[in-house]
C-alpha cells in the first residue's frame, strides 16, 4: 500500500510539472544551476587559500663578508617589485649572474651542511670561479655547449647578449625555523669563503666528506620569514628575489642528485620558445620500480599511486601529463617568473602544481627530465594527514582557477 501511494504521489507531481508553462519551467532551472553555481563559488571564494603579504623584515637577507663577520640585514632585489604594466619580459630587469638557487628550509641544521657542500661543489665548478672563461664569439660558434654557455641562434632578445655566462648563488630561506638553521647555513658560509681548502661535509650523494670548495663570498645568502609559510610560500618568496637568468628550487635534503643540474638547464633551453621562456622539471618516474620506492610501505605506495590519479583527473591535460609533479628539483628560466611566481597562491606542499598549470596556462614549454635520487631520513611529510591535505588543497586548486577565483593579471 506504501508503495502504491508513492506512485501515485509520484504521477500527481509529474502531472503537476506537465502543467507549468514551459518558459517558467526553464526559467525555475536557469535559476536554480544559477544559485548553484553562485553557492559553489561563494563557498570555493572563502575556502580558497589567500598567501599572506611578507613582513618588511622578511624581504631582507643576511651573508658573510670578505672578513667572515655576518653582514647586517640588507634588502633583497626585487624583480617582482619593479615589474610594470605592459609585455613582461620588456619589464623584467636582466640577470646579474647565471644560476639561482631557492633552497626551502624548516628546521634542517642536520641536514642543510650536506646538500649544501655537494650543490656549492657543482655551481663553483660549472658557473662560478673554476670555469673556464669562454668569450661570446666562441659560444655562437658552438651552440651546444652545456648550459651555462649556450646560446640560441635561433632566439633573439635585445638583452640576452649582456646576460652573464657565470656566476651564482644561493637563497636559503629559513621557514620560520626554530632550530639552528640560520647559524648553520652562515657558518657554512664562513667557513667556505675564508679557507682556500675547507673541510667538506657529507651528503646524501657523498657519503665520504672529503675537501670543500672554496666559494666566493657574499655567494650563500639566508632569508629569514618569521612566521612559517609552508614549502611553496617560503619558495616563492625566495623565487621573487632571484638575480639568475635560471632559477632552480632544490630540497634541503639533498635527495636530488644535484650533479643533474645541468641536464635541467640543457633540457630548459632546448624547450625555450622565442620569449626564452621555458621550465624544466626533475622526474623520479623512472624509478617506479626501484628498490628504493619497492622498500616503502604499502600504505605509502597506496597513497602516491592514488594521488598520482588525481592529479591525472584534477589538472589541465599537459600537466596531468607531466609524470612526476612534486619532485623538488625544479628550474625555470628567468623569463618565465613573470608569468608564474606573481600569480601563485598556494603554499602548501601541493604548490608544484600550481606552478604547472601557470606555466600551462601561460603557453610555457615545459620538460621532463630523470634525475638521481635518493630517500633521506628526516622527512617532514606525514604521509597520512599531508596525502589528505594535498588532495584538498589540489581540489580547491583546481575549483578556484576554474571558478575565476584566482586570476591572472596579464
């Protein structure tokens, strides 16, 4: 008998809706996907994450003078500061120096003086004082050189020619660190800059310390933010201060093979289109199936494998595409900031991402490249809770760029 009423319940609407006028019908339907839609960007508008301003004394730095004593706190350059309205790359101030290196720190004394010892070890011999002096004349001549000394004939742009085949250096930022990270990497530092031989520190791909380099001073620069930001905040802002015609984002681990560097700037410039603007991104997909990701837990190899998926169905198809999103190796060249780091809003580990899509949205080439690496203990991720919050934080990254929530100012 229930059953029966039901349907007849059901007959007797269905009789009813026959009745309304059609012009009402659709306008009852525009409305209500309209209110929908008006409800789902309300509740994406304030759920959204909004990256916080930097305080005053967070865009300033600190390094070691000629004479070893910590310099006082100095302004950082800002290209970010100084951009104007009209084409970004007429804007864009032109690079001091070759290569920038943005290293995110929170809480990393134990671990910052060895991926710091194999990366200054790489940059002074590929970009700084130990390489060889090549004139420009001599690097038309040889396109293919490595990437420090490669230049495009088949790009034009009016500065490229005044843009400096060396030089270096790193921006550590110290992610509202409670230990003694600054010290560290000032002490580093010091001690690399006064002596011509300085002992070296072991890392995660020289597990043997052997002799350090001597490396130029005011090279290592630290950025301290006060309040923690999170991995991407702290990259960002460290990427909003760069003077290198390329910048690469390392971990404070170590755990990329520092050493492939060059194959990401290679990489980067054969991808370059005719504005130079291009991204490279270290890749780990090719070892899938190595001992070193077949030893991790289940649950862990559960957890990326469905986030993989996810970033599959959640992202534009080029960046779905790209294998391995969250290495933390990446390098853009200068040209490309403009069109990425301004419009950047999450700060969370799923920052990679975003980062992507802006690149997608943006027409930037972007390439894939394996690199070495390797598992470091001392990991922050806790893989249950950080997995669920980069699934959230991908969600409300792909709904706010969809919704018009975020939007690009170009």
């Amino acid at each position: 008998m229930d059953a029966f009423g039901t349907w007849n319940g059901c007959l007797h609407c269905a009789q009813l809706v026959k009745e309304i006028p059609v012009p009402y019908l659709i306008g009852f339907l525009v409305s209500t996907f309209a209110g929908l839609v008006l409800l789902g960007y309300t509740f994406i508008f304030l759920l959204a994450p909004v990256p916080r301003l930097p305080f005053p004394e967070e865009k300033t730095y600190q390094t070691i003078s000629e004479d070893g004593a910590v310099t006082p706190s100095a302004t950082l350059p800002c290209w970010y500061d100084r951009l104007q309205p009209g084409p970004r790359r007429n804007t864009l101030e032109d690079a001091e120096l070759f290569m920038s290196v943005v290293v995110p720190a929170y809480n990393e004394e134990e671990r910052l003086p060895g991926m710091l010892e194999e990366a200054v070890n790489y940059l002074e011999r590929a970009y700084g004082t130990l390489t060889p002096q090549k004139s420009n004349s001599v690097n038309k001549q040889k396109p293919k050189q490595d990437g420090a000394n490669n230049v495009h004939n088949r790009k034009s742009n009016p500065s490229d020619s005044h843009t400096p085949l060396k030089g270096w250096e790193v921006i550590i930022v110290s992610d509202g660190s409670t230990d003694r990270t600054i010290e560290t990497a000032l002490s580093f530092a010091r001690d690399h800059q006064l002596s011509l031989h300085p002992k070296g520190h072991a890392g995660p791909w020289t597990p043997k310390s052997g002799k350090g380099v001597h490396i130029p001073p005011g090279t290592i620069r630290v950025v301290k933010l006060t309040q923690n930001r999170g991995k991407g905040g702290a990259v960002t802002h460290g990427m909003r201060h760069v003077r290198g015609k390329y910048v690469v984002f390392a971990d404070a681990d170590g755990a990329s093979n520092f050493e492939d560097l060059g194959k990401l700037v290679q990489a980067c410039q054969d991808a370059e289109d005719s504005e130079l603007r291009g991204v490279a991104v270290g890749s780990r997909a090719h070892l899938v199936g190595s001992e070193a990701v077949v030893k991790r837990s289940k649950l862990r190899n559960f957890l990326m494998h469905a986030f993989h998926i996810t970033i599959r169905l959640l992202t534009p198809p080029r960046t779905a595409r790209i294998k391995d999103t969250q290495c933390g190796f990446k390098l853009f060249s200068r040209a490309s900031l403009p069109y990425i780091i301004p419009h950047m809003h999450s700060e969370g580990w799923i920052f990679d991402v975003e980062m992507l899509m802006l690149a997608e949205f943006s027409n930037i080439p972007v390439a894939e490249v394996p690199v070495g690496w390797r598992e470091v203990k001392g990991s922050k991720l806790n893989v249950v809770w950080d997995s669920l919050g980069m699934a959230w934080g991908l969600a409300m990254l792909r709904a706010a760029w969809g919704f018009g929530v975020y939007r690009r100012n170009v």
